[in-house]
C-alpha cells in the first residue's frame, strides 16, 4: 500500500516535465514590418511638357461658343516653376457685326510663367496656375460697303470684300490641372484673354483701321483639354 503511494507521487512530479517536453515551443512574435508613409508631393526633377489640345471659346467679347485648337510646350524646374510657349487657333471667332462677310479668326501666340504642385508619389496629379504676354491676332473679311466713305461715293455702291489681317500685344491667365499615367496624360485649363483698349491705330487701310478697332478691347475665355507627354 505504502509502495503504490510512493509511486504514484513519483508519477505526478515526473508528469509536468513530460508535458513540458511534449508541448511545441512558442513561436517568436511576428515583426511588423515599419509603416511607410504615403508621399503627398511628387517628382521634383526638371523635365518638359508637350501638349496638343481642342476647346472652346466663349464669353465677353463673343456672341456663341466656337471651336479652338492649338498646342503647348513647356519646361518645368524641378517640376515646379517654369516657362511655356501656347499657341491657340479659333477658325471661326463668333463677332456680332454686321460689316463682317464671315466670322473672323482669331489666334494667339503667348509666352507664360508657370507655377505647379506636384501631387502624388510620381507627380500623377500637377495642378497649376499660367499667365504671361503675346501677340492676339484677328483676320477679318469685311464687306467693301461697310469700309466706304459715303463723302467718296459716286453713285456706284462699292462691291466685294476686303481681308484685314491685325495683331496687338495681349494678355492671358489661366489655371488647370494635369495628370500623367508614367509620360502620358492629359492637361485641361481654363484661359481669359484680354487685349488693352487703345484708339491710336497703326493700319494705313480702311480695312485695317476696321480690324484694329475690332481687336482693341476684345477679351474672351478659352477652355481646353488635350494628350500631354513628359520627359
């Protein structure tokens, strides 16, 4: 009786360390990998932007919307602040006049300051801000009859038409935003331009005074969107 005690105590303290044995080591605690934080801005090396664009002009100075296309090269310091060269191109500038035989033309030719914020890991999404000086031009065609001085008339109405062909320095400002999948993506702005009214008038044609007069003063907004590629 006594022997089988004995054993049985000898058993219950052998038994923790058999457990113990048995039992599979516990495993290390995993290691978390440290958090990277998400970068807000983007690139900020210097590269250039070309764009080719269609839009829309509209307000102010014209009577209905009318189509415009054109195209844009920049260079960008560190993808920040940086200088571009906009031409825009609108074959039928909708002016309410009634000398006019055809809606005229009206381009610009624009050298611009840009400001830009990289947004995104990659600069995926650049909005910015432009605005600068250049060259408006008008190309008009004008009925002769409109041009004539009734103090010249001899009874016969003059016929046909004349073709005026004016530029005068202007200026536009305008903001946007871009965004790029790698080199390609697409730019969408809004523009207002504004020629300075002026009455001294340089043209020695009646046709020329008549365009000139049109030009100055003339201001109207232009929305554009278009494919843009960087490098």
């Amino acid at each position: 009786m006594r022997l089988s005690a004995l054993v049985m105590a000898a058993s219950l303290a052998a038994l923790p360390g058999t457990v113990a044995a048995q039992s599979p080591p516990s495993p290390p605690p995993a290691t978390v990998p440290p958090v990277t934080p998400a970068k807000l801005y983007g690139i900020t090396e210097s590269h250039w932007i070309v764009t080719g664009f269609v839009g829309s002009n509209f307000g102010s100075s014209t009577t209905n919307r009318s189509a415009d296309f054109g195209g844009q090269v920049a260079y960008m310091w560190k993808g920040v602040i940086g200088a571009e060269a906009l031409a825009d191109f609108a074959p039928s500038f909708k002016i309410d006049n009634l000398a006019l035989a055809e809606h005229p033309r009206a381009n610009s030719y624009m050298a611009n300051i840009v400001f830009a914020i990289p947004l995104g890991g990659e600069g995926q999404v650049v909005p910015y801000i432009s605005g600068g000086v250049g060259g408006i031009q008008l190309r008009t065609t004008v009925f002769n009859l409109a041009l004539a001085n009734p103090a010249n008339l001899t009874g016969t109405p003059a016929i046909g038409t004349s073709d005026g062909d004016e530029m005068k320095l202007g200026t536009d400002l305008g903001g946007g935003v871009m965004g790029f999948a790698g080199t390609v993506g697409f730019r969408a702005d809004v523009r207002y331009y504004k020629v300075p009214a002026d009455s001294t008038f340089q043209s020695t044609s009646a046709v020329g005074l008549f365009t000139e007069g049109l030009l100055s003063g003339l201001n109207f907004w232009r929305a554009n969107i278009g494919v843009a590629v960087r490098w």
